[in-house]
C-alpha cells in the first residue's frame, strides 16, 4: 500500500491508539490529534481512488496533490514514531507492546513538553502543512478521477487556434494588407464607397479564419453586420434568407419568398445602411451573380463586402469594379510554420529539442505552410498530451508522401490528414466518421451528437455503472485534442458544440463512402440501388426546389438501422413500416406540425421496437401517439422547442432504459409512474403538484440535470422534494421554477437549510422569487461543495445584501452570474 497511500494506512491505527480514553491527554493536544486523524482518513480515501488509475492517465496536479501528501505521510509517521521512542524506549512497529502500562508517564510526559520536539508542537505544524497541502489543492481545482472521469479537453488547444488565428491575421502583415485593400483607414471619398475584396487561395490556408479574424476586428464600425457560409451545394434562396437574418431581419414570411423577392428585399433592407458582409467559402459563379444584384453599387455610406473561395475565377466575378480587390492567401512563411507547429507539440519548452529538429523541418516541408496540416500533424505526434517517440516521427514523414505542392494539394492534404485518421483508436474512427451525416459548415451541438453516439452502440461503458454520456464526451474531447473538429466556445468559453473543417469533411465523406459507412441523399444525383446493403440514412435533399420522390424501395430500408433527415428533405421521407431494426430516427427541426401535410409520419412509430433515439425537436407537434410506450429500448426522447404540445401520453414513463427526456411544455406525471425511469440522467420538463410525485424523484438516483416546475407549492410539497433532491446525488445542473410566489421563498430556506449540494454541481437557476438564504446556508455549512459551480442564475431577488456580494465573490468557478432584483440592492463597492 505505501506507493499508493504513503505511510497513512499505518499512522491511522498509531494515532486512534494515542486517542484511547485512559491515556488522559491533554483535552487541546486531543482534539488536535482527531482533527489530524479525520484529514488522514479523508487523505487516504482519495489516494486509494488516485491509485486505482494508471499514472499516466493523472493529471499534473493530482500527482503533485498525491505526491506531497505521500511525502508528507512518512514526515509524520517520524514525528509519532520519535515521540513513542522517546516515553519509553517503545519500538512502535513492536505488536506486543502495550501502551496502558506507560499511561502515566506518557501523560505526564505530555504536559511537561515545551520544545519543537514535543507531540503537541509536532501536531500543530502537522496541521498547518496538512493545510497548506489542501489550499494548493483547492487553487488548482484538482478533482480525484477515476478509470472514466471525464477526458478534458487539452487547455494548450484553445491558444493553439488563438495563434492560428495570429499567424493568418490579426498582427501579421496579411491582417495590414487586408485592412489596406479594404480602406478601413482615413476619411477621403474612396473609404464611402461600397468596397469588396475577395480573398482566394486553396483549402487549409486559413480563408475563413482570416475573414473571421477581421471581421471581429472591424464589425463594431458598422450598422449592420452578417457572416455566412456557402459551401460547395448551396441554396440561392437560404443563402439569401441566412444573410437577412444575420442582418438582424428575421421576419417570419422569408420562408415564402422566391429567389427575387429576397434580393428585392435584402437590397431595400440594405439601402440606407452601412453593413458589413462576409459570404464565406463561394464555389459557384452563377450563385455569385443572383447575390451581387442585392449589393447596390450606390451605397456611399462605406459599407464593405468580403467573400472567400478557392476558385480564382470565382474570384474575379466578385470584384470587376475598379474599386474592388482580390487578396491572394499565401502559405505560412517557415518560422511562422515552426512557431505553430511546435506552439501544439512542445507547449512548456522553450522550442524544439535537437533530436527533433531535422524531422521537424523534413515534416513542415511537406505540410506547406497550410495551416490545417500543420495543426493536425503537430496534435497526432502530441496524442494524448504526450510527445510520441522520434521514430513515430519518421514513420509518420514517410507516409506523408511527396507533401503540399501547387499540382496536388488536394490529395496530398488528404494523405496528411488520413494519417491523422488512422492514428485514432477504432471506437473514434468510428464516432468521426459519423459527422459525415452533416451538411457542410454545420454547427453541431456537442450533447445532441453525443447521444446519438450511445444510442448507435459507438460508446461503450467503461466501469459499470457508468454514465455512457460521460464516456461519449471523452470522445468528442479527444477528437478536439487532436484536431479532427474544431470546438465553439460559448460566452462562458466552454464549448457547447463543434465544427468540421471542409478538408476534413471531404476526407471522412469519401471513407465513409468507401466503407459504405453511410448513405447520403442531398439532391445532387446521390442513389440508392435496389441492391445496396443500407444500415445508416441521411436525407439532405440540400436543393430546396429538387422535387424529389419518396424513397420506397423496400429492400434498400428493411436494414437501416439510423436515419437522419434535414430540412426540407422532410419531402421525401420514407413510410416508418418500412423500417425493421431502426435505432435512431432524429427528424429534429423538421416541419411535422397541424399545417403540415407531413404529420402523419409519426404513425407507425410504437413498431420500432429497436429504437434508442427519438430526436423530435423543433418539429411542431402537438401530440404524440401513445405507442411510443412500445418502445422499451428507448434511451433518448428530445421533445425540445415544441411549444405547442400539450403533454405526453402515460406510457412514456414505462420507459425504464430512458436516459434522456427533454419536454419544452412542462408534463404532469400521473402518480407511481416517474419512479419507473429508473435509468434517467436527464430530466427535463416536469410540473410537480402532488407530494407522490415529488417523493418519486428521490427515486431517479442517476439523475445529473433536473428542469423541474412547482404549480400551486405548499410547505408539505417542498419538504418532499427536499428530501428527495438530498437523494440525487449525482446533480449537475438544477432549474427550479416555482409559478406559487406566495411559497417560493420556503422552497428557497428549505434548500439553505437541508440541502447539501453535491460538489459536482456546475448550474443552479431559480426563474422564480427568491431570496438568497440558500446560498447562504450552503456557504455557511461546507463552501467547498460548491467549488464546481461556475452558473448561478437567479430572477426576482427580493433583497441583495453585502454579505451576498461577499458570499458570491468566494465562488472561485463562476463564469456566469445573472441576479435580477426586485428590490434595491443593500450594499457598496
């Protein structure tokens, strides 16, 4: 045991000896010796859980923690250790020693003590070392993991893309050349006019990062402001509608107009404005040309219009006026190269070590200066935060092949980043692979994607017992760490969601096609044979105007095991009879509303027997059919956004594999049902009126996410919930509404009062009146449990006092905070 708990599990049985009754000690060195004894317990406890993983799995911190109270253990077994020695000559490994014949020496001994070698003064600097250890833990956060705690993601990769975005633009010389082209300097007549650049190159050089550098840059110049992709199969009349909206012009009848009525209306939005538009990523001239006639060439008020593509043609269709620039994106200079390359592998060194040096030159030399080779080769030799040996260096220069060159990028990236591909672990290939299902420049919700990982079998449990979208979210972090996606970050800068860079896309698009992984339908000529051995879906029909027919070739969908259909490829979605084995059907922001002739094809939905996920949010229904409580193997139902439903049918709650159910319209469990979901993590969308049901909640022991509402509360109602919430220990995310204003303030002292957070705890919201003897109460008993919490939201505080800015200002891990206060607020500066 000692190299996992030090000396502690032998100075535990040493101390609780001293502590025995008869030995009369001194009633201050007593309690100082059980305080010490309770820390060591605790100590122990988690270095037994450190040493149930494998150290090279531990974070730094957590092996300094371990680390110095291991070091720290044997300092104070010495300390006890002398101290024995010197009553009486004891030998304290002896077993037949006895101490009660020393009982009145050592008490005598004890009081009689006064130099630095004394047990009262050896335990009181015990003490303080003990405290220190704990105060470097608490300022480093360190949290004891295990096997499957969650992989995060690697803190170097957000600088990483920072000096990306740093090297293509916004200190470099292309940041000075574009803001030149674009005349964002001085007040002569030329700065008014409408001026348009285009910035050209092929793909990897950083076009977008670039324009999205400086449009962050310049956009606050502006009235009106719009970033939107295109990408490589686009929808003239989406392109239009997504510019009007990200002008701040989201009416709800876009929908409805044709491709002319929309520039008409984009050009008399724009006519008196000064905008700034950027359409990233244009392929096609044509599409080009219907835009450019909402862009009048009389707007004299300086707006500015950028767009991007790897066609030069392309290119200079964008810009034929005199006044108009094309920007041509070169490749990163050689020690631009090395910074980032070497910025991703060797984050804490001062640059590349010398054994490294010449296969680092002979491998940027192939990456070309492109920056998305560069990133993605740096995180494959940098897996797992750790530098992989030379020889992986040079094994991975000679699949690499000939490099970048102007004749052949387009293959030689996909050589770079296949190799990429290839060094993932089967179970992320697989779980990349499947972001091929998405169109183009798609921003992908991290939680949504996770779950349909699980519900396609691609997660697989680690200890038992485990939640499987824990394990899923180590995935979709390993993936980020080695730069197979790019993640977007919230305003708390924590990410919500990801992104697939095109190159990346084309590659993973073209292995799944060859592994016959999926199958795409967009609209652009993709089939499906009467032969083809189907087993994923994904409808797309990406042309708006492409008439296509139902699929109804049976034996191409009897196998379909997921389908997955985009708007408005609602049109052509198949009959749900025709489907035996599906596991997944996520028809999400699809039209299936009363004044939609699409309704009906939820009909049929209680035979999928085999069905994991059920994705119908955003969709319009009103109503769900009842025999969805034939499906027992459902783990996700996400019902979110529906606002027009009223309720779920009873027999959702004999769902007992549900890990996953999200209600936009609060639903009223019938009694003895809600205790049935006994696999539920998440828990959104309940109105809890009867104490039955409150009482059942404590029963839901996984949950992590509660959203929970209180009709008509009553003291007796809040108790239950109360004592059902002390239960749930595993609470990450709680949201508490309450419509009874009268009785919300009880519900708001009983949590102070009787509830103990878990310290896992991340978000509380209270949307209801409140006050803020919660908080108080959980700072007062045990502040630590709340180390966690970086979201407090808080609406209709009766009264904000000085001790409360104070309280909130000692929670170290919040990044949001939003009180609103319905009184004034009693404090100062």
């Amino acid at each position: 045991m000692d190299i996992v708990t030090g000396a502690i599990a032998k100075l535990i049985p040493k101390l609780a000896d001293l502590l025995v009754g008869e030995y009369k000690l001194h009633k201050n060195v007593k309690k100082n010796i059980k305080d010490l004894l309770k820390e060591l317990e605790s100590m122990n406890v988690a270095l037994v859980k450190i040493g149930e993983v494998p150290r090279d799995q531990l974070d730094k911190q957590d092996k300094l923690w371990a680390d110095d109270v291991r070091e720290l253990s044997y300092v104070i077994e010495d300390v006890v250790d002398k101290f024995l020695v010197r009553v009486d000559h004891i030998q304290p490994d002896d077993a037949t020693n006895k101490f009660k014949g020393l009982m009145k020496r050592t008490t005598k001994l004890l009081k009689k003590v006064k130099d630095k070698y004394g047990i009262a003064h050896a335990i009181k600097d015990i003490q303080e070392q003990l405290q220190k250890v704990a105060a470097r833990r608490d300022r480093n956060k360190v949290v004891v993991p295990n096997p499957t705690e969650p992989i995060t993601i690697d803190p170097c990769l957000r600088a990483l893309y920072a000096e990306a975005t740093e090297l293509v633009g916004i200190y470099g010389k292309r940041d000075e050349e574009l803001m030149r082209l674009l005349s964002m300097a001085g007040d002569d007549a030329s700065t008014k006019r409408l001026k348009k650049v285009s910035i050209v190159g092929f793909g990897g050089l950083g076009k977008t990062t670039l324009a999205r550098a400086v449009y962050d840059k310049i956009k606050g110049d502006f009235d009106c402001r719009a970033f939107v992709p295109v990408g490589q199969n686009p929808d003239m009349k989406k392109v239009l509608r997504d510019i009007l909206i990200d002008l701040g012009n989201p009416h709800s009848d876009l929908a409805m107009l044709d491709d002319k009525q929309l520039v008409k209306k984009l050009h008399d939005f724009l006519e008196n404005k000064r905008y700034l538009v950027i359409i990233d990523d244009i392929w096609d001239e044509k599409l080009w040309e219907g835009i450019n006639f909402a862009f009048s060439k009389r707007n004299n008020l300086g707006s500015r219009l950028i767009t991007t593509t790897r066609d030069f043609d392309v290119s200079k269709s964008c810009c034929l006026s005199a006044d108009d620039s094309i920007y041509k994106m070169k490749p990163l200079s050689t020690n631009d190269s090395k910074r980032l390359f070497h910025k991703r592998i060797f984050p804490d060194a001062s640059g590349c070590p010398s054994e490294f040096q010449q296969v680092s030159e002979d491998i940027l030399k192939k990456c070309g200066g492109v920056p998305l080779a560069i990133i993605t080769i740096a995180s494959a030799l940098a897996s797992g935060q750790q530098v992989k040996p030379k020889h992986a260096w040079d094994i991975l220069l000679q699949s690499i092949g000939c490099g970048l060159t102007k004749d052949n990028n387009l293959v030689e990236m996909r050589r770079i980043l296949s190799f990429s591909y290839y060094n993932l672990p089967s179970h992320l290939k697989t779980c990349l692979l499947y972001l091929c299902i998405y169109p183009e420049d798609s921003k992908i919700d991290r939680d949504r994607l996770i779950w349909k990982w699980v519900a396609e079998g691609f997660v697989h449990h680690g200890d038992q017992g485990t939640s499987l979208f824990l394990v899923g979210l180590n995935y979709f972090n390993q993936l980020i760490n080695r730069s197979m996606i790019q993640p977007i970050y919230d305003e708390l800068g924590q990410v919500h969601a990801c992104r697939v860079h095109d190159m990346v896309l084309d590659l993973i698009c073209k292995l799944s096609h060859e592994a016959k992984f999926v199958n795409v339908l967009d609209g652009t000529g993709n089939s499906i044979s009467s032969q083809s051995n189907v087993r994923r879906l994904y409808l797309q029909n990406k042309m708006e105007d492409h008439q296509a027919k139902p699929l109804t070739n049976i034996m191409s969908m009897s196998g379909v095991r997921s389908i997955t259909i985009f708007p408005p490829a609602i049109s052509i979605m198949p009959s749900l009879s025709m489907f035996e084995v599906l596991r997944v059907l996520d028809l999400s922001d699809c039209n299936l509303g009363k004044s939609s002739s699409l309704q009906l094809n939820l009909k049929g939905v209680g035979h999928l027997i085999h069905l994991r996920y059920l994705g119908l949010a955003d969709t319009g229904i009103s109503e769900l059919p009842a025999e969805i409580g034939n499906l027992q193997f459902l783990e996700v139902l996400d019902l979110g956004s529906n606002y027009k439903l009223n309720g779920l049918p009873s027999t959702v709650f004999k769902l007992r594999r549900l890990i996953y159910l999200n209600v936009y319209s609060m639903v009223v469990p019938t009694p003895g049902v809600l205790q049935n979901l006994t696999s539920i993590e998440v828990l959104r969308g309940v109105l809890v009126s009867l104490n039955i049901i409150a009482q059942e909640l404590g029963k839901l022991a996984r949950l992590r996410e509660l959203l929970i509402c209180f009709k008509d509360g009553s003291l007796d109602l809040y108790e239950c919930f109360v004592k059902s919430l002390c239960n749930l220990d595993h609470i990450e995310s709680l949201y508490i509404r309450c419509n009874s204003e009268e009785t919300s303030f009880e519900l708001m002292d009983l949590l102070g009062e009787c509830w103990v957070p878990p310290v896992h705890l991340r978000k509380f919201v209270s949307s209801t009146p409140t006050q803020l003897s919660a908080l108080r109460g959980w700072i007062k008993r045990d502040p630590s449990h709340l180390s966690n919490l970086s979201e407090l939201i808080l609406d209709s505080v009766k009264e904000v006092q000085q001790e409360d800015v104070e309280i909130i200002g000692g929670l170290l891990s919040l990044r949001r905070l939003h009180i609103t206060s319905t009184h004034q607020v009693s404090c100062h500066n």
